[in-house]
C-alpha cells in the first residue's frame, strides 16, 4: 500500500542518515574498521564499480557529457565520472551521503560534480546517461517499474542500473541472514526478478545493450546498460 512505500522511505533515509551512513561510509573506503563480511561486500561493490567504469573508457570519451548519478551514497560511481571529465549531477536520499560524497569530491580537486540531497522520484531533467546503482534494493517489487520508468525518463541514451537479483539461492540466503540479523540494524531489503526490469526497461523504450553479474560470498548484483532505442 501507500504507507507501505512512505514507510519504507522514511525508515530508508532515516537508516542512511545514522547507522546506515557509518556503516557504509566505512565499506565505501579505504578504512580497515571493517569485518570480514563488509570487506567482501567492498570487494564486490568496487568490482561493479569497474565494470561500469570499463565500459564507460570502452565507449570512448565521456568527457563533458552528462550524468545524473540517483542514490549516488559517497560518490564511488559519480566522483571517478567526474575525474574522467563528466559533467555530473548525484543526489541521494540522505543528506549524510550527499554531504560526505560533496566533501570527498572537493578534497579531491572536482569541479565539475554537484551532490545535493533528493528521493530518487524528484530528481529532473535530461541527461546523457543516467545511472542508479544498488538502489533498488530499497524498492518493493511493486515500486520496480515505476522507478525504472523515471530513470529511463531522464535519460537521453542510456541508463546503466544494477539490483541484487531474485534467485532461489539467494532468496535462501537472505532468509538465513534474516534469521541471524547480527548486531547491526538494517533496512529491509528487496530482490528483484530479472525479467521484470528487463521488462520495465522495454516498456520506457530501452534495449538492454550490456550485462554483466558480480557475486562475491555477501555481494550480489546484477548490473544492465540500457540505450534508448
Ligand atoms: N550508488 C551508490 C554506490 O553504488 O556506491 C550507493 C549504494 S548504497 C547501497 C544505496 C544508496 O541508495 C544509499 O546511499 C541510500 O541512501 C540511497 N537511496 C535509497 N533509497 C533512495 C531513494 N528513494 N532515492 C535516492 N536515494 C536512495
């Protein structure tokens, strides 16, 4: 329902807010005050990061094209764009993520990325690519196609998404983690089936060009370009 949604974002942004922020902060790093199971979750996120990353220097020159980053966390996709010469605009929902992904960018000499904070569903305008990278796991299934739909709307050629796909072994998996949740609280979190998204982004007029999956022991994530057709 409609409070299910609300709920869901407001639990989402307050989590990222506060332990949320910490914890992921400190796997988006370089920081050793991690445990084993954040080290491999780093380790799988920077292989998508990579990923994206070759396929951007594969097409060639990025630079001075646009990129709208939505749930950009610290800026581990948007502040590398940047250094490669986009022009970048990244928002998250939380405004811890957005401050520390702006402080990064300035520590690094950037210029030509802005952070600010916003839901995914205000971001505007029209970019080049548009990018929204393990976000999806924030979203209900119901939420899926209209997220997707509102990415692909800003897109002027392509949008490069990835979400932790929705297999019977890792529908296993997070039902064990589930059943031993740890010390730390968490969100809920959504798998999504693949076909679903592809379908989502066929209806908004998009082919899916590129995929690639990185699964480490933690990290699941499968990772779509799509070009508008
Ligand atoms: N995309 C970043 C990356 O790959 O490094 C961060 C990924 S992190 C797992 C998920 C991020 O999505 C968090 O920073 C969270 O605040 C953000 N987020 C969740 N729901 C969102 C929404 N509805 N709109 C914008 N950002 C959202």
């Amino acid at each position: 329902s409609i409070y299910n949604v609300v709920d869901d974002k407001t639990e989402v942004r307050e989590y990222f807010n506060t332990e949320g922020f910490n914890r992921w902060n400190k796997i988006y790093s370089e920081s050793d005050e991690v445990n084993k199971v954040q080290l491999d979750i780093r380790t799988g996120h920077d292989q998508t990061i990579q990923k994206i990353l070759n396929w951007v220097k594969d097409d060639g020159d990025i630079n001075g094209k646009t990129v709208c980053d939505c749930g950009c966390g610290v800026g581990s996709l948007a502040i590398p764009l940047a250094q490669m010469g986009a022009t970048v605009s990244a928002s998250d929902i939380s405004s811890s993520m957005s401050t520390e992904a702006s402080r990064r960018a300035s520590s690094l000499g950037i210029t030509t990325a802005d952070f600010y904070t916003s839901d995914l569903e205000s971001v505007e305008g029209n970019y080049d690519t548009v990018t929204c990278v393990d976000v999806a796991i924030h979203y209900p299934t119901e939420q899926m196609e209209g997220m997707i739909g509102h990415l692909c709307g800003l897109a002027d050629r392509r949008v490069i998404f990835s979400f932790a796909p929705k297999t019977w072994w890792f529908v296993g998996l997070k039902k064990i983690g589930e059943l031993f949740p740890g010390p730390s609280k968490t969100t809920r979190a959504y798998l999504h089936e693949e076909e679903k998204v592809r379908m989502a982004m066929e209806k908004a007029g998009f082919k899916i060009e590129r995929e690639e999956f990185t699964g480490t022991n933690f990290y699941f994530s499968k990772l779509l370009e799509a070009v508008k057709v």
